[in-house]
C-alpha cells in the first residue's frame, strides 16, 4: 500500500497542533503538496487522498500532468522561476503563480491570461535569507513589485511567499515568516 495517506495524516495534525497553538483556525493553512519530480500516478494517488493542490516548478513538467490529469479539477500552483518564453503557458494553464520577482514577468502573465479564465492567482517572491541560489525580490524592494502587480489586471495579488534557509532550528524561519508580517499586511 502506498504511504501517502498515512503522510498527509502526520502532516495534517502537524498543521492543525500548530494553528491551535498559534489560535487560528485548522483551516486557515492551506496544504500544498509540492508535486514536481513525481510521475502523474504519485499526483493522482494524493489526489485520491483528499489533496487538491499541487506546485511544480518546470513548466514543461507541470503542463504535461495538467493535461494528463484534467479530469481531476485540481488546482496547479506554479512555484518555479519563470522564463519569459514560458509565461503565456504558464497564465493558460496554471491557476496559481508563487514565484513573481519582476514587473516585467507579471506584466506578460496578466496579459497572456485568457478573459475567459479567472483571474490568475500571485504571490510575490521574496528573498528572505538572502542566498544566491535563491529567487525572488530582496525584501526592501518588494512593496514597490507588489503595487506594479496589484494594479494589473487579470492577476488577483495573494501574498508573498518566501523559503527560509534550511535548518534544523524552528527559530529562524520563523523570524524570517514574522519579519514579512508587517509588510504583507500593509
Ligand atoms: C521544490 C520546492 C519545494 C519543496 O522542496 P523539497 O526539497 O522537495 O521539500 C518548496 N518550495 C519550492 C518553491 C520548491 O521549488
């Protein structure tokens, strides 16, 4: 038998101990399993499992599952760099985008984003730890993109989403997560 069921369980009550400790409602977190590298039968087995989201990083990768599986309704989170050759795939096909870093990117998503669609979901990248194998726009300069993306059409702004440096120490991502706090807010 496959291990995704008993998975998503542990991550399930990770998530729901976690929100009762923080005082937010279990459904306020919403899970999103990253599908990239993981054949469509892996996609359609979490999907049996009651996931509904699912992020790639490879356009190419992420079209191909998108097509295989369209009679799944799932929702597809685009979490990957984005090659200015890739964005009218990507605004066609996916429902989500994570990864928004310039102006100019965003600015061909929403054009590329088919009336007939609804709005294409965005989150602005930012670079919280500052690595250079990281994407994303440094910190200071995120308010800034975040006003050139809410004022295009075609893309609803959802927030920001970052990846803290890897470590063994629950500590620093968050202070990284509540260092963007503010500025999400505002
Ligand atoms: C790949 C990826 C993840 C998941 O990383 P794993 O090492 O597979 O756990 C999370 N976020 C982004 C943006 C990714 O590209």
């Amino acid at each position: 038998m496959s291990s995704t069921p008993l998975t998503l369980q542990a991550v399930r009550e990770r998530i729901e101990s976690a929100t009762r400790v923080a005082g937010r409602p279990p459904q306020s977190v919403r899970l999103l399993a990253v599908s990239k590298t993981f054949p469509p039968e892996a996609v359609r087995e979490a999907a049996q499992a009651g996931l509904r989201d699912f992020g790639e990083n490879y356009a190419q990768e992420g079209l191909e599952k998108i097509r295989e599986l369209s009679e799944l309704a799932l929702t597809w989170h685009y979490i990957g760099p984005i090659q200015s050759n890739k964005t009218r795939a990507i605004a066609e096909h996916f429902d989500w985008v994570h990864s928004i870093d310039r102006a100019k990117i965003a600015a061909r998503l929403a054009e590329a984003r088919g009336p007939w669609r609804s709005e294409l979901q965005v989150c602005i990248q930012v670079n919280v730890s500052g690595e250079a194998t990281k994407s994303g726009v440094v910190p200071a300069e995120a308010a800034q993109l975040a006003k050139q993306v809410a004022a295009l059409p075609r893309l609803k702004l959802r927030g920001l989403m970052a990846g803290p440096e890897a470590t063994p120490h629950g500590a620093l991502p968050r202070r990284r997560f509540g260092q963007r706090r503010e500025p999400r807010d505002r």
